[in-house]
C-alpha cells in the first residue's frame, strides 16, 4: 500500500518557493483561487473598473480622464465617423462667411450683424456617390472644441446640430446638438414628439474662451450635454430623444444674428470633431 503517494508521485498540497520539478495539486490550486478576489500582484482597492468597456456613458471623463475617453474611440464596439474634416458646404447670407482649415471651420457674421454663416458637413461613402446613414437607435457621441468671438450677443445664435439637415435654423426630424440663445448654451434635440426641445445647460459662452462639448446619446434613456468634463444638461423626456435610422447624415455648424447694430464682426470655430457611434 502507498502511503505517501504525494511525496512518490511529485504532487504537493502547499505551496513551495523553488520547486520546478513538482507540480501543485487541483485543490491547492483551487483553494488559491478562491481567496485572491484582486489582479495578481495589485490590491484589490487600486484595480479600477473600466466604465468604457460596455457603456458609452463617459461621465467626467472628458475632463478629468482625457486618455480614457480617446481609448473608447478604439473600442471594437465602436466606430469614429470623424477625426478629420470631411466635405463640406458653405450655406450664408448678408455679409456673412466661413472657412475651412488644417484646424476646423469658422464662421463669421461680419461687417452686417444681420447675417448667417454656416456649412454642413456631410459624410459620404468612400469612392461612391452614397452619404451614410446614421441609427439613432444606437449609442453614440459627438465631440468638438468650440470658441465664440464678438461683443455683441443681441440675436446672437450659435449651433451645431447633427441630423439630415443642410439649412441653417431649428433642428429637424431627428437629431441632436448645441444650440445657443445669445450666448446660453442649450442641449438640443429631436424626437418622435415632432418639435425641436430645448434644455439650458445654464452655462453661458465667453468670448475668446473655447470649451470642450460632448454630447452623448444613449437611445430611449437620455440625451446628455458635458461641457468641459461636467454634466451641464439631459434629455430623458422619450418623445425628444432621437430615435430611428437617419439617412444622408449631415452636421450642421452655423452662427446666426437677426438683428442688432453693425458693431463689429461675431465669429465661431470649432475643432476636433468626434463622432462615435455604436456598430
């Protein structure tokens, strides 16, 4: 009879320092197992979960965690639409005008205040006459740097806005964005309840300062606004939450005065555009 089968056998029960030659059995291996709850060799309270993993919900990370949120943009769920500037269409009135760079797209009211100037952005299919389509029944977030420039916010409205729009004015069926009232900026939105729905982010635009917009879209949950990292505003009313698949995609960035004194040019730019969308 064996009576020392482990010993003959090369198995041991603990764990031994230096020992290559013998193997470990299942039990202590399970017994291992069971009570180290943490990654090997980090404690358990220093592991952070990663919120980007299964959610788009990006919360402060804009501002706080700017390495988190560009590696959501490489995540396999997750396809970027945008981190250049695509073809684009100048839409203006009065003296209005725009421009196109390296950098982004501007526009200006200048020298008649009541003017307009936009573009509209649109995102074609590679090598085809098709613009894409995008489903607002999935997740998704638009990003970009913006910077208003004037003195005068009399009539004064800025915008970006993504739907299937090229004009310049009120969100349409169905979409998203940023719209301003003078210089407040709104979270703007477009749902199955037929009417543009405006929510103040209770935070108004200064001249010559540029701050960081995301805006998520978590289909029939909400709609939110950050601005610089922080929770500034939400939809979560269903009916004004976009909803179904838009085609021929567009987005749509303009400045607008309806009126006031020719007191000297009002100007926007934006940069950096990001959009992401859940495939």
């Amino acid at each position: 009879m064996l009576k020392n089968w482990r010993q003959l056998l090369g198995i041991d029960d603990t764990v031994v320092d230096g020992k290559t030659r013998r193997a470990a059995s299942s039990n202590w291996a399970y017994d291992h197992n069971a009570a180290i709850t943490a990654v090997h060799g980090v404690g358990a309270g220093n592991v952070v979960a990663d919120p980007l993993l299964n959610d788009i919900d990006l919360a402060g990370y804009v501002g706080t965690n700017t390495f988190e949120f560009y590696r959501a943009l490489f995540r396999e769920s997750y396809v970027v639409e945008i981190n250049q500037w695509p073809t684009s269409v100048e839409v203006v009135s009065g003296s209005g005008a725009t421009g196109v760079d390296a950098t982004g797209i501007s526009a200006h009211t200048a020298a008649t205040h009541e003017s307009t100037a936009g573009r509209y952005l649109y995102m074609e299919v590679a090598n085809t006459t098709s613009w894409r389509s995008f489903n607002f029944d999935k997740k998704s977030f638009l990003a970009f740097g913006l910077r208003w420039g004037g003195a005068d916010t009399t009539n004064l409205t800025l915008a970006v806005q993504l739907s299937n729009k090229t004009t310049i004015g009120a969100l349409a069926a169905y979409g998203y964005g940023i719209i301003t009232n003078a210089a407040n900026i709104n979270l703007e939105t477009y749902g199955t309840g037929a009417a543009q729905v405006k929510v103040s982010a209770a935070t108004n635009l200064v001249s010559q300062n540029r701050v960081w917009i995301l805006i998520e879209h978590d289909p029939a949950v909400a709609d939110r606004l950050y601005i610089n990292g922080v929770l500034a505003a939400t939809q979560s009313t269903a009916a004004s939450i976009p909803s179904t698949e838009l085609v021929n995609a567009t987005i749509v960035v303009s400045i607008t005065r309806t009126g006031g004194a020719d007191t000297g040019d009002e100007y926007m730019e934006m940069n950096h555009i990001i959009l992401g969308r859940e495939l």
